[in-house]
C-alpha cells in the first residue's frame, strides 16, 4: 500500500477497478475464442481501451466512496434490492429514459445545447457500441464459404446472419462509424459555436474541461472519415498515415475519459436514483426554516444530511439558540454571515479599510457570542 500512497491511489478503489479489468479480460479472452479472433491491426485500440476501463471504474470506484455519493447510492440500492421497494423501479425506469435518452434536463436549459449534447452523446454511444465489440473480438465478418460477394457476421463465435455486398444493409454495416462521426461533428460545431458567442460559457470555460474533449472528438470524427475517403475516392493514398493519425487520436480520446468531463458518461446513470430521491422528498413537503419560517429543504434530505456531517465530523453545526444549522434557509444564511462579516470589520465590509479586525473567532454566528 506504501506504493499506492506514493502515487495518492485509494486501496480500495484499486483493487476494485484491478478486479474489474481483470473480468474484462476474461470476457474478451472469451469472446475472442482465446484471442484468436482478434485482430491485430487494433492491438493499440486494445491495450487503451482496456487501459482506460481501469482508470474508468478506478476513479468511479472512488467517487462511489465519497459520503454524499455513498449516500445516494445506498438509498438507490436499497430502492432495487429490498422487495418492499422494488415499486420505485418503473419510475426509476422512467426517470432513466428520460436522463440518459430523451436528456430533457438539457433541454429545460436551451434547446441548442440539447442539439449539441445529443449529437455528441448518441454519435459517441454509437461509435463506442460498434468499436469497442470489433477490438475485443466479439464481433468480427468474413467471406461466406467462398461467396466473395456475400459476408458473414460472426458474434462470440456464432453466426449471426449474412448480408449481400452492395446493398443499403451492406452499406450501413460498413459506414456506421462515417454516420457516428458525421454526428460527433455536427454537435462539436454547434457547441464551438455556442461557447464563442455565450458569454456566460465565455467566463467559466476552461480549455482542458470544456474546449480539449471537444477536438478530440473532432479529431476522431475527422480523421476518421479521412480514411473513408482516402478509400473511396484516393484509391488508398496514405491510408496507412491516416490510420496512425486516427489510432493515436483514438487512444488520447480513450485515456483523457478518466480524467476529464467526459467522465460523466458513467457518472448519469446514477442520476436516476437521486430524481426519485428528490421526488420522495417533494412528496413529503418541505420543511420550514427556524428563522423566518420560509420552506427550504425536504425532510429526506435534511435527514441524511445531519448524518453527513456527523460522519464528516463537521461540529459546531448547532446554535446556540437550540437550530441547526441545516434548518436555516439560504437567505438566512446569507443573512447570518453578512451580520458576522460586519461585526468583525465593524460595519467595513471594504477588506482594505484600515479598521481593527478581531482574532478571536465568532463561536455563534446567529447571537455573535465569541
């Protein structure tokens, strides 16, 4: 563990992701028929997807660790283990579709972000359900027998239908990835655009979280088609160029999804328990603030979170007028923190005016006792 510590890894979120990847080569080892299915023009795209897979389930092993996370992923469990809860599951279902398909929490937001987001969303989930099958040797086509004009679909080592050559099917089948890409594209366009003219994305972007994603998935997309071309219409003129190019935008794409917003692909599922969470709480009301009686916070979630913070150990939430801190509203809030700002810079709230500042700390921010 002392190298683990060195290299800042959590223990268990380790082993956890090493157990994971290891089940993830099994099943390739398996599917592949012991290897001899896969191909090894894609050993690159191999040896960084799995790569990435456990850098993937490391870091979302960790994030499952955080208390707030542990918090909402117990209750979603709890909600598709226990019988008495396994009513939830439709409306979970529901709430799924409508997350992770019809993505209509974008939509509330603009209906051009929601373009852009599910361009980019779908073309990827469509690129990686045909990629990721063909470079672990799932799924591979061939001849059928000595028909060269017909091929054979092979999945897991079981046929799985033939398709005649120069047919709308046949042609589908071989430029999936050309219409995934075209997708991919479109939706960076619109994004690129969206961010130069928003000024509100224009003062919170960052080129790593927001802009970098966005060209990988363009330099993908487009070298990508680059080789469609280069096989259509250049007679294969540099395709073996063009296909490094492509396997190392690849493979930068697939080892920044541990590290950069990308990540939230996995993150969104879970985002179905905690709707149902807040819907449990809706139902139940909200409960009033102790100071000026506004409704600010649903009984659920005023439960688990005076539990957070005892296991976060955060003291001193209690005051001395017998409320937590928890039942007061953000105004209240606000409210309490500006009268503590103005006693300790006696009414000054300019940082550079030359007042006395105490050093005692304020105890009480609501009754300012030190």
């Amino acid at each position: 563990m002392s190298v683990l510590n060195r290299l800042e890894l959590d223990g268990r979120p380790f082993v956890r992701a090493a157990l994971a990847t290891g089940g993830l080569a099994v099943v390739v080892a398996l599917g592949s028929r012991g290897g001899r299915w896969l191909d090894p023009a894609l050993l690159g795209y191999l040896i960084s997807s799995v790569f990435a897979f456990f850098g993937v389930t490391y870091r979302y092993f960790a994030w499952l660790e955080r208390p707030a996370t542990a918090m909402f992923w117990r209750w979603t469990l709890k909600g598709l283990l226990h019988p008495k809860d396994w009513k939830r599951l439709p409306r979970m279902g529901v709430a799924l579709a409508d997350q992770m398909v019809l993505q209509r929490f974008i939509d509330f937001r603009a209906h051009r972000r929601w373009l852009a987001h599910a361009l980019i969303a779908w073309g990827c989930v469509l690129a990686f359900a045909v990629t990721f099958p063909l470079v672990f040797g799932w799924v591979r086509f061939t001849s059928e027998g000595l028909n060269a004009d017909r091929y054979q679909a092979w999945v897991f080592g079981f046929p799985a239908g033939s398709f005649p050559l120069g047919t709308p099917i046949a042609f589908l089948t071989f430029h999936i990835l050309d219409v995934a890409a075209l997708m991919v594209i479109a939706g960076c366009l619109i994004a690129f655009w969206r961010r130069l003219h928003d000024e509100g994305d224009q003062t919170t972007q960052r080129f790593g979280l927001d802009l970098l994603p966005l060209l990988l998935l363009v330099a993908v997309s487009l070298t990508g088609l680059l080789l469609t071309a280069s096989v259509r219409w250049l007679d294969g003129r540099n395709y073996g160029t063009l296909a490094y190019l492509h396997e190392l935008t690849v493979i930068l794409l697939l080892l920044s999804l541990p590290f950069g917003k990308l990540f939230h692909i996995v993150q969104r599922p879970a985002q179905a328990g905690a709707t149902l969470y807040r819907e449990e709480g809706d139902a139940a009301g909200l409960l009033p603030c102790a100071c000026c009686g506004k409704e600010h916070i649903r009984p659920n979630q005023r439960r688990d979170l005076e539990r957070l913070w005892e296991e976060l150990e955060l003291h001193g939430a209690m005051h001395s007028t017998g409320a937590h801190h928890l039942d007061l509203c953000p105004s209240c809030k606000r409210r309490v923190l500006m009268k503590a700002q103005s006693l300790r810079l006696h009414g000054a709230f300019d940082p550079f005016a030359e007042v006395p500042v105490p050093t005692d700390p304020i105890a009480d921010s609501v009754t300012l006792r030190s």
